[in-house]
C-alpha cells in the first residue's frame, strides 16, 4: 500500500492540464521588473543604481540578514529606477527595472548543457555557492536554502527529504522539469546530502506522476544512497510537516523544524537549482511556471526569466479568455487571486491559473451545521471552525490557545465545508494577527 500522512487530507480533482508539456523558454521581455523581496526574511539591499550597465548574473540586491537571500539580474541591460513595484499579495515593494539590451551573461557562468556530476567542494563551500547564487525553495516556501542547510546548534540532519509531490492541482512546473531534468536534479540531491553530511535521500513524489516515477527508478542506480518512494495522491502531501510523516513516519511537534527529527526538506526545482548554482555558477535568475486553466488555449510550462510580466506568460499560453473571472498566482488550493497582470514572476511563482467566472463564484455561506468535516480533514490536527469563530469575534488568546499559528493555509477546511464557511479567509486574518502578538511579546 502507497504511503501517506496520517492526519487529514483531501484529493480534490488534480486538473493537471499541462502535464506531458514540454518546457518551453519564454522569450525574454523589453523591461524585467525585479523585486528586492523574493523571499521570506529581510529584504535585499540594492547594489545597483539607475543608469547602470547589468549583465544576466550580475548581483543586484546583497541579502539584508541572515535570513534573506541575494537577487541577480535575469536579463542583461541598463538600470532604468529602482522603486516600488506590486507584489502578488498586492503590496508595493521595492525592485530594479532593467531596460533589456541583448542577452549578455556574466562570464563565470557554464551555459553548456553539458552534465557536471563531480563535485569536489567541501559543504561549507556548496552553503556558501548556494547563499551567493540567491537560492530560495521554489516549492512556493521561498525560504533561503542556506539557512535550511545550516541546523541550528544541537540539530542534527540525518535524512533529506525531496518534495517531488506537486500535490496543488493544475501545477505541473515540478513534474516537467524531473522529466527533462533527471540527472541535473539528481545531481543537486547529492550535494545538497554533502552540504548537510547525510547518506539517505528519499524523493516522495505522488503516484500520479508514474512517468517520472519509472525514470527516476532507472536513474538512481548511478547515484548513491537515494530512494524513490511513491506516495498516494492526498492534498497537502507537499507541506514539510505531511511529506516527513508520510516518508518517514514520524510526526514534527507543534512550533518544532523538520530538523528536530533529523530531517531537511528541498524541493525538486530548488534541488536543480542548487546544481545550477554550484556545478554551473548560474544564480537563481530563471524558472519554471506553469500556465493553466479549463479555457486556456494552450496550458503549457514556461521557463521564464525572473521580472517578466505574468502577462507575458499568459500571452505565451494563448491569451486570457473571455470568461475569465479570475487569475490565481499558484495553484487552486494556495494561491492568490493577483491584483494586476503586469505583476512580475519571482522565484516563488510556480504557477498562473486563469479561472472562469462559472468556477470562481463563491457560493452563499451558510450557518455551521457542525458536521466536523473540517476538522477530520484538516492535516495540522486543528480544529478550523473554532479557530474561524476566535479570530471572527477577536479573540486572540483563544485562537493561540488552540494554535491557529500552526496553521499551513492549505485550504482543505474551506474546500470541504459543506455551509461554504469561507474557514481559511478567517483563519489567515487571526493567524498574522497573532504571530504579530507573539512577535511584539518576544521583542
Ligand atoms: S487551512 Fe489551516 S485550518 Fe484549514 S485545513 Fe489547512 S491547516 Fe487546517
Ligand atoms: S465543515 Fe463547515 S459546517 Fe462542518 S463543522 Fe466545519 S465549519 Fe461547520
């Protein structure tokens, strides 16, 4: 029997419409808009000015603190401002705007095709290549990765854990790239082991995906100490804390890290880019997104350099159809509607869904019937329509009573309620509200 997490779950209807797409690269736009927040931590700072010459590769934001990450120009070209760009949550923040000129890379980096599977590097040397090329978890996490491969005094990795799930519905970024990618993806497994000095990698990826399952299998055998482990399709099997219970069989405790049971997590596309920064020099200025939706003319999987306009990408997919209601950065169940399509693709944006009015509607919320439903579902072993009430009627003590923090925002409560109680809307307020409560109380 495929393996699982044990609590909660749901298998909303998987939709993956570009799967079996072959990458296709995305013509690099006239102007790239590159936010100096790609990622969770403190912004970069900027270490370029207007009117600057910029090739792709060249630094333009340092890492502000320990966790942050640096961002690199996608795109060769002139400065043309640094200031406030819209984010995909809506906020302004601040980026570089690059007039694009040619396509010129800085010199140190390989862009042979070539597979460069030997690294002699000591894993101080990988964390600090990895830091330098601004490597984030493309998983939609965006956490720096060299902050994940440097456990805490006390810890200690025993294990690393791939995410090769791709449990949102309709994304496909992951799986494509392990199609095309296999070996280059591999390879980064293997220094990452060497980066945090274990000897088992296990990749889980969803059983939906046996295509990439039957290749990994055969590739494998010419790299030591990984596993392939198929998993059963349940949402959210890509959140850390499900993917370790699934893999392992070991639950991480309310407000602990993976590492507080020997595991480190990487996804597949983080993982290919770590090999990127180290076997090729080449910093985080690229991804994949997948561009997707029932009325799509074309879903495909793009590799897109970093600052392109979504419009672009959804142009590239056929345009936007005329009964689009709304369009998802991400996926269906954790995604965000974005505001405007001129937004930028960041290192986060794994996918652009475009949905019709018939599939955005919201239907009328209704009274709570109490059936449990959320709760049976909810993975985190939290009791949804509680937490919805406390953070409803303002009662923060409540909601951090019961561990509102602890919440993934996977959507599985409100995808399953049958009164439409928007669960999650209200769970996400109450949870930042007392994050901040316990920030301010910590400071
Ligand atoms: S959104 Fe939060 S509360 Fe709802 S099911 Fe997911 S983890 Fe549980
Ligand atoms: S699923 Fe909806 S109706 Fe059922 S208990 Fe939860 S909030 Fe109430």
């Amino acid at each position: 029997m495929l393996r699982t997490f044990r609590i909660g779950g749901i298998h909303p209807p998987e939709n993956k419409l570009s799967a079996g797409k072959k990458i296709t690269a995305l013509a690099v736009p006239t102007q790239v808009v590159i936010p100096l927040s790609q990622h969770i931590g403190a912004p970069a700072q900027a270490v370029v000015k207007k009117g600057d010459t910029v090739k792709v590769g060249t630094l333009l934001g340092k890492a502000g603190g320990f966790v942050s990450a640096n961002i690199h120009s996608s795109v060769s070209g002139k400065v043309n401002k640094i200031d406030d760009a819209l984010d995909a949550s809506g906020y302004k923040r601040p980026a570089v705007y690059i007039d694009v000129e040619g396509d010129e890379w800085e010199e140190q980096i390989d862009r042979s095709e070539t597979l460069n599977k030997v690294c002699n590097l000591s894993s101080k040397e990988i964390i600090t290549k990895i830091a330098e090329a601004g490597i984030v978890g493309l998983g939609g996490a965006t956490f720096p990765t060299q902050v994940k491969l440097t456990p805490p005094p006390g810890t200690n990795a025993e294990i690393l854990i791939i995410n090769a799930a791709e449990c949102e519905p309709y994304l496909t970024a992951d799986h494509s790239l392990m199609m095309e990618k296999g070996a280059e993806i591999l390879t980064g497994i293997t220094i990452l082991m060497k980066a945090i000095n274990v000897k088992k990698a296990v990749i889980g990826i969803e059983s939906n995906k046996p295509d990439a399952i039957s290749l990994f299998k055969h590739m494998i055998v010419h790299f030591e100490g990984i596993e392939i482990m198929p998993l059963k399709v349940q949402y959210p099997q890509g959140g850390e804390k499900q993917l370790i219970d699934a893999v392992i069989g070991t639950q991480v405790k309310s407000g602990a890290l993976p590492i507080s049971v020997g595991a480190v997590v990487q996804n597949t596309g983080t993982a290919f880019a770590v090999y990127e920064a180290v076997q090729k020099n080449k910093p985080l200025i690229e991804r994949v997104v997948t561009v997707t939706g029932k009325n799509v003319a074309n879903p495909s999987n793009f590799l897109v350099r970093i600052g392109t306009p979504i419009s672009s990408l959804i142009a590239a997919a056929g345009g936007i159809p005329e009964n689009t209601e709304k369009i998802i950065g991400g996926g269906p169940m954790m995604g965000k509607a974005l505001v405007s399509t001129e937004i930028p693709v960041t290192k986060g944006s794994s996918g652009v869904l475009l949905i019709s009015n018939k599939e955005a509607v919201r239907k009328p919320m209704r009274n709570c019937i109490r059936c449990s439903k959320c709760i049976t579902v909810c993975p985190m072993g939290l009791n949804p329509t509680l937490l919805m009430n406390t953070s409803e009627f303002r009662n923060w003590d409540l909601a951090e009573k019961n561990y509102i923090v602890d919440c993934i925002e996977c959507g599985s409560c409100s995808y399953t309620c049958p009164a439409n109680r928007p669960l999650l809307d209200y769970i996400r307020l109450g949870k930042g509200k007392v994050m901040g409560i316990i920030r301010a109380r910590k400071s």
